[in-house]
C-alpha cells in the first residue's frame, strides 16, 4: 500500500485518467473529490461490499421456473 500525505487543494494522480483532490480536512474527516471516466466505477467500500454480497447471494440463488405444463395440452 503506497501511503502519501497531502494538504486541502493537494492532488493525487492515478494513471491517465484519475485524479483524487483533497477537499477539506475537519476533524478526523477528510473530503476528497475522485475525478475519474465514466467507465471507471467509483464506490465507497460498504456500497461496494454491499453490491458484491448481493451478487454473491444472487448468484448462489436457485431459480425457481413457473411450471409450464399447460402449455403441452
């Protein structure tokens, strides 16, 4: 894990494409803004746990078919 320190208006540049900047500091909070492409996904961790534990529980689902037998008559 790369570990940087940064100040309010500081930048952190990913690749091509990705900026983070620090909004603001206050307290034991910090606002960052993510400038990123729209193909890129951007989630806060517990939206993006909660999105894989749903397609997790789907995909473990069984799917239950209506029964069709009345269409052979």
């Amino acid at each position: 894990m790369l570990i940087l320190t940064r100040k309010t208006s500081e930048k952190i540049i990913i690749g091509d494409g990705i900026t983070i900047s620090v909004i603001e500091v206050r307290g034991d909070q910090v606002r960052i803004g993510v400038d990123a492409p729209k193909t890129v996904k951007v989630y806060r961790e517990e939206v993006f746990e909660a999105i894989k534990s749903e397609n997790h529980a789907a995909a473990a689902s069984k799917t239950v078919l209506p029964n069709m037998d009345f269409l052979t008559r």
